[in-house]
C-alpha cells in the first residue's frame, strides 16, 4: 500500500465504505433504529412508570391496556405489565448479548487453533463441534438446565454451550484459506509466536464474518433464552424474561390474550431487529450468505 | 460408490462416539448422577448407598463406566423409566408415531410451500413479491414458535372455534379426519419458520440452476419456458435441497418440541419435558441421545440420496 492510498483511507469510522453501505440498507437501519429504541426504552421505562414488578394490586387485576395508567394492562396478580416487559427486556436482552459474546470468543479460539494448527487436533476440533451441532439445541439445553441450578449466569453458560459451533465453523474456515498466505509466512521469518501470528495477523481478517454470525447470535440467543424460560427452566421468577413472563399465559389466553401478545410481540421485535442488522452488515461488509 | 458409502459410514459412526460422549458427560452432571433415584428412598441407609454404588459400578474410573454404559447403548439396554420401570427405549417408542406425524407433515408444508415462494421469487427477481418474501422470511425466522402457537390458539380456537386447541385426536372419535383436522394447527407452527428458509434457499438455488449452461442449450433447444423451469431449473435446483432437509433435522426438533409443548402433542417433545419434570434422568437421557442419533442418520441419509441421484457427487 502507498503513501496515496494511506491518506486516502477515511479518518472516520462512519466514513468507511461499509458505513456507508450499511446506512444505504434500509432494513439494516430499521432493525438499529428498532433495537436502539426497545433498549432504551427496557433501560430507561421502569424509572419512568410509577409500578414496581413485584407490587400485587388485587384489585387490578386482569386490567385489559389502557386501563388508567398500565398502558399494557395487568397480570393475574394486578402487577403492571409494562414495568415487567421493560425489566424483563432488561434480562433478556442482557443474557441473549452475553451469551452471544461467550459463543463469539469460544467459538473464535476453537476456529483459529483447529484452522490454524490443523492436523490431528484440527480434526479433533472440528468432530467436536460436529457432535455439537448433531443435537436439537433445546434438548441439550433443556438437559443442561435440570441438571444444573439455572442462574442468570448459568443461563448465559447453557445457551453459549450450544450457540458457538456456527462461530467456530466460520472462523476455521478462514483461517485454513488464510493460513498460507505471504503475510503469515512473514510473520514467520520474523520469528513472532504462533499465538501472535494466529490472534494478531490471521484473526483480524476474518472480523469481517464473525461480525455477522455475532448479530445472528444475539437473535438465536434470544430466542432460545425465551423458548426454555418460556418452558419454565430458564429464568427463575420473580426475576421477569420476556420468555417466563408468557410461561403462564397460556391458562389466560381467552382471559387476557394481552398477556401473551404483548411479550411475545417484543420478543420478535428484537430478534427480527438483529436479523435485520445481521442481513445489513452481510451486505456491507462482503460476506457471502448462508443464504444470499 | 463403495468407497463413497464406507467413508460416510465411518464418519457417522466417528460423530456417535462424539455424541455419546457429550451426551455422558451431561449425565455425569446431573445432580446424585445415575445414583439420585436411590437417594430419595427414605429406606436407604449409607451403608446400602456405598454397596449399590459398588455394584453399579459407579465407584469405577470415569472412562471405565462410559465404555460400559455406551456398550449398553449399543446392545439397546437404555436404562429403566423412573416412573413406571419400563425400558427406555419402548417409552421413545411409544411416543415417536406423534413426533414423525407432526414432523412430516410439517415439512411437507415447508418443501411445498417454501418452494414455490423460493422458485417465484427467483423468476419474478427484484419484485414486489421478491422484496416481501425477503423480508416475511427474515421476520417468520423471528418469531417464537410457542408464540405463533399461542396467537393461532387465540384466533383458531377461541375467537373462530374452527380448529382444536391441542391434542392428537378426540376421545372417541380417532377416525383420519380427526387426526387430520387436530394435525392442521401444530403443524403449520411448526413450518413456519423451515417455509422461510426453504424459500430462501430455494431462490438461491434456482438462481444458480438459471444461469446454468444445460438451461440455455434446452432454451436454445426450442423447450417452452415451463418446460424448461419444471424440468431442468426446478430438478437441479431441488438437489441441493435434499441436504438441507438433512441439515435442518436438529431445528426441526427443536421446534417440534417446542410446538409439542403448546399444543399437549403427545409426541418426544412432550415426553422430554414430562421426564425433565419428573426428574425421570434415563428417559432424558435417552431421548438427548435418541434425537442426536435421528439427525446423524437424516445427515447420512440425505447424502446418500443424492448420491444415488448426483454422480457428480459419488464420482468425486
């Protein structure tokens, strides 16, 4: 690269080339306005609604929304269901980005030593998160959950366990087609460490795919988080998911359909916003699609 | 050919062994492992735990037990129900028709209908119909399958009256158009989401077939444009397909489970949260490695079908 090419490189990140293409991608820039708007409105509602989630008002209940000030009506114990969405938004959207985070750098170290390595431990690798992949994630999740005491923190755990193989297959594969070329095996005249050369010169090229799977990852781990809590072995009430929040509202749902539509309206509203960015940054950064 | 079938023998049975494993390691977590069914029985004193933990064989080293458990798995010992004592495997039996009932049925729907929206959008390119179709697939992927469930139940059942809530048929009733008109609701639920990757495959898979050689030589050949898209686009395009009906055995599962629950399908999903809530660990077990074994051998089938159809691929 010369000198020209150097200045012509934009200072600023929103000036790149793939800012400017993912700001050209409508459904891209719905899916950040929507997320933006539902994470603020999960961190910033519950200061703002004069209801605490675990204040029972019995003489409230069942409120259908717009009924006085619960905009979104009541549960069968009178607790405003606008203060639990906004908290439980606050959970779900918390465990499906940690989670996310957890595959994503799981998923990366196990991708880059099997691509980078290859061989027999390459091949070992690779099996494993076949193995992985062979089951039904919510058996081995559900599995998983009963057998251990389902915490936050474990839930995070559980879901990672099952969400970092698609990670790991993306990474390998771009590291094994980058392995030979001319800048690695620079790095390795130049004497630099495997670790060096596999975390500091191989990875940051293929930031590109891993950025996207990360976005799909958010998607499925929220769902996920919200199908278990859903089936009452994720997160534990009285602490409110968008999953557990439609746990009971199955026996309501000619009662107070709203206590099922309202959730599950926000859970799709989040998930289909990160696929929405997801198919966004495909496009602006290049990556070919699992489906195109 | 041969070749072809040995090697992909061999890596399934490699993916077994890793399965089983996974699967012996989730064992070893659960609380009291094989032992907790022992311990709740007020009768039992230390001393009978140590003596049953001995002739179990649960005092052995880690890797001894697994070779001894797997070697049960294979010689279809798979433990007892906590619940009623019969054998593992007869209860999945009893409850598999259900599970590959609403399966089947439900990707049916998927290939049908994913299909043509796949197909359509791939000739009406750039489209209205196209643009939604990407869009509708990238919501359906969305949308939690309990709770498109839940909505049909609203709207189905209790606003319309025209479909059943749940369950596999009526007591007392049974005839095929019970079945079927119990089968209508959880299995639309369940295609949902495969209809929207179905399709999207598909589009991309027509594409491809289109700009193909074969394709223009049969246009070239004087062939009418519907002969040339049924027989020559859509066959090609369908063969890549049959792996992905393979690759989405374990989603599929996971929905059918999920579906079971909503609609008090009687099938494995049902069966699994039922053990989970009585703690009923071999039945749990069992049915995690059962449906582990279900999507290796779909994998294995799915390429062997294509083989058979493909010789670009056995050839190669």
């Amino acid at each position: 690269m010369n000198t020209l090419a150097l200045r012509d490189r934009p200072s600023r990140w929103w000036q790149s080339r793939v800012a400017r293409r993912f700001a050209q991608h409508p459904l891209a820039l719905l899916g950040l306005v929507m997320i933006t708007a539902l994470t603020v409105a999960c961190v910033v509602g519950p200061w703002l609604l004069p209801y605490d989630i675990l204040q029972i008002d019995l003489r409230a209940r069942f409120a259908p929304p717009l009924t006085g000030s619960h905009i979104l009506g009541t549960d069968p114990l009178g607790r405003d269901l606008a203060a639990r969405l906004f908290v439980a938004g606050r959970v779900s959207l918390l465990v499906g980005f940690s989670a996310m985070l957890l595959s994503v750098v799981v998923g990366t170290v196990v991708g880059v030593i099997a691509g980078y390595r290859g061989g027999w431990l390459g091949a070992a690798l690779m099996r494993t998160v076949d193995g992985f992949l062979a089951f039904p994630s919510i058996f081995l999740v559900l599995a998983l959950s009963a057998a251990l005491q389902p915490s936050p923190l474990m839930i995070v755990v559980i879901i990672a366990v099952t969400k970092w193989m698609e990670v790991a297959r993306i990474v390998e594969a771009e590291v094994r087609s980058l392995r030979e070329r001319e800048f690695v095996l620079a790095g390795r005249m130049l004497g630099l460490s495997s670790v060096h050369i596999m975390f500091r010169e191989i990875l940051p090229n293929a930031m590109g795919p891993i950025t996207v799977a990360a976005s799909l990852t958010v998607a499925r781990a929220i769902l996920l988080e919200a199908y278990i809590s859903f089936l009452g072995y994720g997160i534990q009430p009285p602490l409110p998911s968008w999953g557990n929040m439609l746990n009971g509202a199955q026996q309501y749902l000619s009662s107070a359909p709203w206590m099922a539509i309202i959730p599950g309206a926000a859970i799709t509203i989040a998930v289909t916003s990160f696929n929405f960015i997801g198919d966004g940054l495909r496009d602006a950064l290049d990556v070919k699609g699992e489906h195109g | 050919m041969r070749g072809f079938l040995l090697h992909r023998l061999f890596q399934s049975a490699v993916l077994l062994v890793i399965v089983s494993l996974i699967g012996f390691a989730t064992l070893s977590l659960m609380p009291g492992g094989p032992m907790a069914q022992y311990g709740l029985d007020p009768g039992m004193t230390q001393d009978d735990l140590a003596r049953l933990k001995q002739q179990l064989g649960l005092d052995r080293p880690l890797w001894v037990q697994y070779f001894d458990w797997a070697w049960r798995l294979l010689q279809g010992d798979w433990g007892k129900s906590f619940r009623d004592g019969s054998a593992v495997l007869s209860v999945i039996g009893r409850h598999i028709f259900a599970t590959l009932l609403l399966m089947g049925t439900s990707t049916v729907i998927a290939i049908a209908l994913g299909s043509w929206i796949g197909i359509r959008g791939a000739t009406h390119r750039h489209s209205v119909f196209d643009y939604l179709a990407t869009i509708g697939a990238m919501i359906a992927l969305s949308i939690p399958t309990f709770w498109f469930g839940l909505i049909g139940i609203y709207f189905f059942t209790l606003k319309l009256g025209w479909l059943p809530a749940g369950n596999m048929y009526t007591i007392g009733d049974g005839s095929v158009l019970d079945y079927a008109h119990h089968l209508i609701m959880p299995s639309v639920v369940l295609s949902l989401v495969h209809v929207a990757i179905w399709s999207r495959y598909m589009r991309t898979a027509t594409l491809d077939a289109i700009s193909q050689d074969f394709v223009k030589t049969a246009r070239a050949k004087g062939a009418s444009e519907r002969r040339v898209l049924m027989k020559h686009v859509v066959g090609n395009a369908l063969l890549p397909m049959i792996a992905l009906a393979g690759v989405q055995l374990p989603s599929i599962l996971t929905g059918a489970l999920v579906t079971e629950t909503v609609f008090t399908w009687p099938g494995m999903g049902r069966l699994f949260l039922d053990s989970l809530s009585y703690s009923d660990y071999p039945v749990v077990m069992g049915l995690l490695i059962f449906s582990a074994i279900i999507v290796i051998l779909g994998n294995l089938i799915a390429d062997i079908v294509i083989a058979f159809v493909d010789p670009r691929i056995r050839l190669a």
